[in-house]
C-alpha cells in the first residue's frame, strides 16, 4: 500500500508564500532561501498546469494517485486471472470429445450387440434348416438321394463348421447313390471347389463308395486274378453296347451313370493332387479307388509313398515319375494303357497278386525289381521297358 502525503490547507499555503513575498526585509542567507522556495513554486504551478489541474487542488491530485494505485492493483489482478478463459475453453474441447467419444462408444457396443443377435438369430434359422435337411436324407432311391445331396450343398459354405463338415459327409455318402450324371457332377465338382488336405477323404470315399456300389450291383469280384481281371474290365470298364454283364441282364442306363461317375471321381482326385495341389495322396487309403484316364495331358508325378491302394483298379492312366516308395498295390487290377515309366523311388512297394505285366511301360528299374520280388506268369506279355 502507497503512502501519500496529507492534503495541505490552502490558508497554510497562502500564509507560507506571503512570508516569503517579502524578501527584502530578510537577511541574505533568507533570501536565498526564499529565492529557491518561489522557484519550486513556480516548477509546482507548471506541473499543474501541464496536468489540467488548480494549483491548490492537492486533494485532487492526492485521489488521481490512489485512483491510479487501485488501477494498478486491477490490472495485477487481471493479469493474474487471464489464464481462466484459455482453461474453460479447453476444458470445454475436452467435455465435447469426452461427449463424443462416449457416443461412438456406445453406438460401438449397440452395433455389436445387434450383430452377436443377428449372428444367434441366424445360427438358429440354420439348425431349424439343418433338421430338416438331415430329415430328408434317403438312401432308398436315387432321386431322393439327389435332392438330399443338393440340400446338403447348401451348407458347404456355413458359418458353423459342424454342418459344413457333416454335409460334406452326408453329401459323400449319398452320391454313390444318385444315377442323374448331372446332377453328380454338379455336386462333385462343388465338392472339390471346397477341398484341401484336410477333408480330401470325403472325395477319396466317394470314389470308393462308387465302385464298391457298382461290384456290389454286378459282383462280387472273385479271388482269383485271372477272373477279377475279365470281370474288372465288365463291371468297371463299362464296355459299350452291353445288355448283359457278367451273363445278367443291367439296366442300361443306371450302368452306363456307374461308369461315368467312376471316371468323374477318377478325375476328381487327379484334379485336387495334380491340377490344384491342394492336397497329397501320400499316405492316404485309397483302396477300391478306381485311377482311370488321369495324367494323359500331364504324368501323374505325385508322391505316393506308404499309400494303399490295395483291390483298386488302373486303366488309361500314366503314373510317370511317380514316388511309389513303401506303396502297398495288393490285388491291383491293371488293365489297359497304364504308364509306369520314370519310376525310380518303388523301394518297399508290395505287389502281390497284382497284374504288372498288363502295363503300358514300365521302367527298366521298377521292371527288374518287379521280376524279382513278384514274377509274371511264364506266358505273361512283358511291358515296354522291361529288358
């Protein structure tokens, strides 16, 4: 707090300067005292008069400087609270991202929420379907098989990897039955569209199920080599122009839909080990399987190590450069136009009672090892490529 000085009395004043009007009565040292008093006088009167103000009208001057003090002290009060509307400010940009932020939030969790029920709603309307369809499935006739294999081709794509699974399954299970070769192919094809490693069994036993369904209308095979393969070249080869097989009167057409499909599943597999990649018969159990015109336009040169292809038949199909390592071919019935050429990789392979010397061509390494470990007959004809 400033210290001003009291207001001084006018009269006082007026007293003072009369005194020191009359410097001629005084000694020398008054004089100049008084001399310098009326000087600061006359400087006193020129201030005032630069401010606008009476030269006595000190009270005036005493509240311009306390008026002037309490200024000063507003403004330091005012430069201390000039960071507030800068603050409310922010924190008003905070309340209204905060606000934001909060909606997205919660529209987020709605969207959500609505989505989880769209997803259980869904997943119910598919197992009220999946019922039905399971309903629906007959082995009795070749029709209702179809319609029954169409409606399990409506969950190869479903979310719910157990229907997806099962009807690849009932789907397999039911096309062995089905005489339409359309409609068969039709699903097939969709079946291999969906296949990889990991469910290739399901075309694997398609193809099983086909010529086991077909031994089991014309059948059974016999035992004996010689036999099995003039029956084999009947019942599988479907031979042109047949009433007849195996001296019984066929259905023509429900034959020739046998045969086809046959081919189509040989096709089939060729397809997801050869033309696909998306899955290796190494391995796999592939006995019955009948392998018929495959690798004609590329060799078969795929890894068969440890397969089984024990009572499956050959016929128009090249294995060139295959790897037959530890490959089991029991009771294997080669017939016509089979290439067993570029085979270098056959150690282990077991080919008991299986007609080799039938073949197309072998190489002259897999011949010898085939002469020595399982020999042909003494009339057999020798393939191509033996020595």
């Amino acid at each position: 707090m400033l210290h001003t000085r009291p207001p001084v009395r006018r009269e006082a004043m007026e007293q003072e300067f009369a005194t020191m009007g009359d410097l001629e009565q005084l000694p020398d040292t008054q004089k100049r005292s008084g001399k310098k008093q009326e000087q600061l006088a006359k400087e006193l009167d020129e201030i005032l008069r630069a401010a606008g103000l009476d030269k006595w009208d000190l009270e005036k001057l005493s509240k311009g400087a306390d008026a002037a003090k309490a200024l000063a002290e507003a403004r330091e009060v005012n430069f201390g609270l000039a960071w507030l509307p800068r603050w409310a400010k922010l924190l008003a940009s905070w309340a209204t991202a905060l606000t934001l932020a909060i909606a997205f939030a919660t529209l987020y969790v709605q969207s959500q929420q609505f989505a989880r029920s769209e997803d259980r709603q869904r997943a119910n309307e598919e197992d009220a379907h999946w019922r039905d369809a399971m309903k629906a499935v007959s082995f009795d006739n070749p029709s209702q098989a179809l319609a029954a294999a169409i409606w399990m081709e409506s969950f190869f794509d479903s979310q719910s990897v157990r229907h997806r699974e099962l009807s690849r399954r009932v789907a397999a299970s039911l096309l062995p039955r089905v005489e339409n070769v359309a409609g068969f192919d039709n699903l097939l094809t969709d079946l291999v569209t969906h296949t990889d490693a990991t469910n290739q069994k399901d075309i694997i036993n398609i193809a099983q199920g086909i010529s086991n369904f077909q031994w089991q209308r014309y059948g059974p095979a016999p035992e004996d080599p010689i036999a099995r393969r003039s029956a084999t070249r009947e019942v599988i080869g479907g031979l042109e122009g047949r009433r007849k097989v195996r001296g019984r009167e066929i259905d023509v057409a429900a034959f020739s839909a046998g045969t086809w499909e046959i081919d189509t599943a040989s096709h089939a597999l060729w397809q997801i080990w050869v033309e696909k990649g998306a899955a290796s018969p190494r391995g796999m159990n592939l006995g019955d399987v009948v392998l018929e015109n495959i690798g004609l336009e590329k060799p078969l040169s795929i890894d068969f190590t440890g397969t089984d292809f024990s009572n499956g038949v050959f016929s128009n199909a090249s294995f060139h450069g295959a790897i037959l390592t530890r490959a089991a071919l029991y009771k294997v019935t080669v017939l016509d136009g089979v290439d067993f050429s570029g085979i270098t990789d056959f150690a282990g392979s077991k080919w008991n009672d299986t007609d080799w010397w039938d073949a197309e061509i072998i190489s002259p390494k897999l011949c010898e090892y085939l002469r020595v470990s399982f020999p042909a007959p003494k009339k057999a004809r020798q393939p191509k490529g033996c020595l």
